[in-house]
C-alpha cells in the first residue's frame, strides 16, 4: 500500500517578493491536481531560524577548518 499526500511544500531558495512569485505560482497552478497555491509571508521568526542555522554551520566549519582554536579556548 502507498502512502497518499494532501499537500505538498515548496521552499524558495531566498525571500521573493510577491511580484516576482506570481508567474511560479501561475505555474504551479497549472499542473494536475493543484487546487490552490498558496504563500507565506517572511517574518521575523523565519529571519531568526535562518540567522541561527546560519551561526550554527559556521561554527562547525570554523572547528573544522581550525581545530586548533578550540583547544586553545
């Protein structure tokens, strides 16, 4: 038996102004068995996610590239 899906995400590679969404989202609504298309607004709380994810890596690269830092610490 096969799993059956209601809803399907799209993430955008970087915040798009709803302009510039409008002919994706034209498109999307193209293919079969779209209903509805709908987006979601930026805000501080996916700005924060992003800025702490982002911190995250970094710091792992930067154990990575110089592990030597983090024995001095």
């Amino acid at each position: 038996m096969t799993d059956r899906y209601h809803t399907l995400t799209v993430v955008l590679a970087e915040d798009t102004s709803d302009d510039d969404c409008k002919p994706l989202i034209d498109a999307i609504l193209m293919l079969k068995g779209v209903v509805s298309v709908t987006g979601a607004v930026s805000d501080l709380n996916s700005y924060m996610a992003e800025e702490r994810a982002r911190l995250a890596i970094g710091e792992k690269l930067m154990a990575i590239c110089y592990p030597r830092l983090k024995e001095r610490a």
